[in-house]
C-alpha cells in the first residue's frame, strides 16, 4: 500500500511520522483481513444492506422541510454573499 | 428520594402523584453532573435553560412526558452542539434541526438533555478514542466505560442521567450497557430512523436506547421506532406495543447458544456469569439448544472491511467547507487536506485511510466486493440458526473492561474484542445486553452483560426475554 498515494485520495495531509505509523498499522489489518481470501464465495450474492430494500416515495411536491438559507449557512466556517466562501480555485 | 436515581417508570409515578415537577428533576441532575461528571467525564455539555425552557412546555400525560434523555453527541438536536467528540467540529457546529428520534421522542413528551461523551464519530470500543476527554467506568474510574457509546453508558451507570440514547454500528450500545451495568439495545436495521444522526457506516448504523431497566428501554423503543420520510431504509410499518411485552412468561421459548461465542478466548468468569444467567431463562421455561454461526472467525475482518469503507466515504463531508473548524490554506486542495488532518483523530484517520483503500480502484474486487459476499454469508447463518431458535444468548465482550492506555498503541487487538456483537450488525438483526452479575477484576466487581439477539424486527421477544430474566435475577 502507498500510503502516501490512499492518503491523497481521502483527502488527508499527513506528517511523515503518521504516514509511518499508519502504514505499519493499516498493513497489519489488511493482512488480518486476507483471511477472506480462504473463503469460497463462488456464486455468493454480495449483501449491501442487510434488510430487504424498500423505498420511500411521496408525491414530488416541495414540503418546504428542508433549511433555511440561513440554518444552512449557519456553521459555515466563512460566507460571503450568502454562500460559502472558499480560496479561489480558479486562475 | 433523589430524582436522579429513578428509573423512567418510577418517575412517571412520581409525576402522576405530584412528587416531583420536571425542573425539579432537571435541576438535580445538573447538580449531580456538577458534582460528579467531571470524574467520570460522560458528558461533553448540556444546557439546563433550555431544558428547563422545554420543560415548561411539555405535557405530562404523554408516555414519556418529562423524562429527561441523555443524548448520544453525534444525533443532532435542534440548537445543541453536536460535535461527535471530534475537533473538527467541536465548538464550530450547532445543529440547525432535530434528528427524526429527537422529534418522536419530543412527540412522546421527552426533554434531551446533555450531550454524552463517545469515541470520535462512533469509532472506537474504549471511548479513549474520544477528542475532546477521556470517560471513565463509574464501577472502577482507572478503566474504560467502552464505547463508542461510553459516555452514554457511564451516565446512566452513574445516575447522573436517567436514560440515553446511543448508537450501534458493531456494539456500540450493547459493549458499553455492558461494560457499565445497564440495558443497552440495539434495534433491528430499519427499525428506528437514522436521519438526523452523523453516519458512520451506513448500512450498519441504529440507534437505541440505554436504560437501567428493561421496562425503561421497551419504553423509549416504543416511543422512537417507526416510520421516517426522509430514510428510505426505515421501515415503513406500524411499532409494536413493547411496554406491552412485560411482565410476558417465556414458556416454550427456544433460545439458541451459538458454540462459537463460547470457545477460546473467552473469560472464564464471564463464561460462569452468562452460564448462570442461562440457566435462569431455561428455569423460566426457555428451552436451550445448542446452534451454530460457523462464519464467526470471519465477522471481524468483515466488518472492518465495510465499516471503514462506508465510513471513507460518508466522513468525506468533513472538509472544512459548509460546517466546523476550517485550517488555512492558499488553495482548495490544502484546505482540505489541512482541515481533515488537524480535525480528525488517529483512530478516524487510521479507519479513513483503510476504507479509502479498499474502495480504491484494483483493491474494490478483493476487499470490498468480498467481504459484502462473505457479509452473506453471516447473514445467512444467523438466518438459518433463526430457523430453529427464537432468540440467541451469548456473553457480549470476551473481556471485562480494560484500564485506559492499556490497548490503545494496538488497534487490531482492539477490533478482535468485538467478536460478538458487530455480527449482528452485519446481518441487521436486533440485539440487547442485560447485566447478569459481575466479576472480580483486581479487587473489584465489574459489570458483564447477558446479549440476546433476536430476529429481524423481533425487538417485542427480545424484551419480553430479557424483562423475564430481569426479574428473576441474582435470586
């Protein structure tokens, strides 16, 4: 495992001494994991969710339940104009 | 009488008699958190104006009218924090809205009052995965109240609570119920809502109540059950009558011992406990038999599997944009990568870093593809298994409660201890811990937990099983 490479995909910025130790850690698990492996699962449907799926519907008529503009932006770490404000992405 | 030691029940009476009002109740639980929390540490805060502003509302003639709950501090109640023991969100985030429980609990008369202590966003069976402080056992303070609910637990153990809610996702209600001495249940996948509450794994999470008795949680079930229009994986029937169940016989109920949950690696003096307590359902007319979950010694690597994937993906929410503490950083990526890593906990980075591995493209198949196959597999045990029992019995933890820092420089150590609660989870069925006595563990008696599993949406079994036992008891 690259750690370094898992650590970007998640979107972590790690110091090298816990890139170290999670490397370690993460390596000891996966291996405990292979156990898996030895398993025959030939044919075996994978369970996603563990009850029978059933689905919620309702007539496509807004409820107004959701949040207010307000409520959403209410622990936003920076707002401007009613948004949330972030460092510019765009050169 | 201290209003604080009162199970829901007996406050019901003394409300119906005129011997206590809820702010009176309130007020004596702040007082006895003031005194005593701080040593154990079960609570993150709570807010005894507001509470005291809901009890001048509420209606006394209603279930669960005036009863104060302890909540669980990753279920968002409208205008509490709700920081999920993180950094990240500690300080930085009131919730703008009541989780789908808090509204039917609210509906029932209840009052949520305090936010309970927990391993950071649910992961973790010690608490001391906790970013905020430690919690302690109230039966032995050098030890670990577990977790992740341990806060909730080490409350209700304490009476500096009357009741609380927790959250399951691989025991996170029943391994601290049992840790702490008190009933912990874990309702069926789909039984209670999860809207309003921080995901941790998806198709895992329940929430449930914790109690100091049987009748206190069919009572809180009952009121938090049911249908919910913004989980499309709640299901949408009518809830049984729980508070009905007790006081029911157990005659001809068939209870299974599944042999795997009593081989190698388990206490001894556990073992004699849930034997003993066994042996009290079977003189309540239970009738025992023997049975087998051959899948077992493979839950463990199953669920560390799609817990930390499912749990990779839902925590990708936590990037400092729309809510808690944001890090500094000149660009996008930075600010991400700097906010997720300052504000998240060693266990939530370690489980992160593992569940975006084996979603990662040329792992999917051999990890998570498997282990949701093997997941059937589980299920498929405790399926046929219900074919002949009506409930399971079994210990909860293979150990009693550890001291704190004793296991926490080993995570997989840790994992294995959740042997015998996180399958159910995987196959999506109800469980409970009732406490069956206790062991002496350095000079001191500590709590050990009695589980029950029972069928999917068999939580009216479950109870009536473990009110029986309850009443019989240490006799």
């Amino acid at each position: 495992m690259n750690i370094r490479q898992v650590a970007a995909l998640a979107r972590l910025e790690l110091t090298d001494e816990e890139a170290e130790r999670y490397q370690g850690q993460v390596e000891q698990i996966l291996h405990y994991v292979e156990q898996l492996n030895r398993i025959d699962v030939e044919g075996i449907e994978p369970t996603a969710h563990a009850a029978a799926l059933f689905d919620v519907v309702r007539e496509d008529v807004a409820t107004g339940g959701g949040l207010t503009r307000e409520e959403a932006l209410s622990n936003a770490p920076a707002v401007a104009q009613d948004q949330f404000r972030l460092p510019k992405v765009i050169e | 009488m201290n209003a604080a030691e009162l199970t829901i029940t007996e406050l019901r009476s003394a409300y119906a008699a005129g011997d206590l009002t809820p702010a009176e109740v309130l007020t004596t639980l702040a007082a006895e958190i003031d005194a005593r929390d701080p040593a154990i540490g079960g609570y993150l805060s709570y807010d005894l104006d507001q509470a005291l502003a809901d009890a001048e509302k509420v209606d006394l003639s209603l279930p669960l009218g005036g009863v104060p709950i302890a909540v669980k501090d990753l279920i968002n109640v409208k205008g509490h924090p709700c920081s999920c023991a993180s950094k990240l969100l500690h300080g930085h985030y009131t919730a703008p809205y009541d989780a789908t429980v808090i509204r039917k609990l609210r509906e029932a008369g209840a009052i949520p009052f305090g936010r309970t202590n927990m391993d950071e966003f649910a992961m973790g069976s010690s608490n001391e995965n906790s970013g905020i402080q430690p919690c302690r056992n109230p039966h032995d303070l050098g030890r670990i109240p577990g977790g992740s609910s341990g806060g909730s637990a080490a409350v209700v153990a304490a009476h500096t609570a009357i009741a609380a809610l927790g959250t399951d996702t691989g025991g996170s209600i029943r391994q601290p119920a049992s840790h702490c001495g008190i009933v912990g249940l874990k309702p069926t996948y789909g039984r209670v809502s999860r809207y309003g509450l921080v995901a941790f794994a998806s198709s895992l999470d329940q929430c449930g109540p914790m109690t100091r008795t049987v009748a206190d949680a069919a009572a809180l079930l009952e009121a938090m059950a049911g249908p919910c229009d913004r989980d499309s994986t709640c299901l949408d029937a009518a809830v049984p009558r729980y508070t009905e169940e007790i006081g029911k016989d157990i005659r001809g109920l068939r209870i299974g011992l599944p042999s795997e949950y009593f081989a190698a690696g388990l206490d001894a003096a556990i073992r004699t406990r849930v034997e003993d307590a066994v042996k009290a359902l079977e003189s309540l007319g239970a009738e025992i038999v023997p049975v087998s979950l051959p899948n077992t010694e493979h839950a463990v690597a199953t669920y560390y599997i799609v817990a930390t994937a499912e749990a990779s993906s839902n925590l990708a929410r936590f990037d400092g944009v729309r809510y808690g503490r944001r890090a500094q950083a000149d660009d996008l990526i930075g600010l991400y990568g700097k906010t997720r890593d300052e504000g998240f906990g060693e266990e939530v980075k370690r489980r992160i870093i593992l569940g975006t591995y084996v979603l990662s493209s040329g792992y999917y198949d051999a990890y998570y593809l498997r282990a949701q196959k093997v997941r059937t597999l589980i299920r498929r045990d405790f399926e046929a298994a219900f074919e002949t029992v009506d409930l399971l019995a079994s210990p909860v933890s293979p150990v009693p409660p550890f001291r704190l820092g004793e296991r926490h420089s080993d995570p997989l150590s840790m994992y294995l201890a959740d042997i015998y609660t996180i399958s159910a989870n995987l196959a999506g069925i109800c469980g409970l811990s009732i406490p069956c006595g206790t062991v002496p563990v350095d000079g001191r008696e500590l709590p050990v937990g009695l589980q029950l599993l029972g069928k999917p949406f068999g939580e009216a079994t479950l109870l009536r099983a473990a009110h029986a036992y309850e009443s019989v008891r240490g006799q």
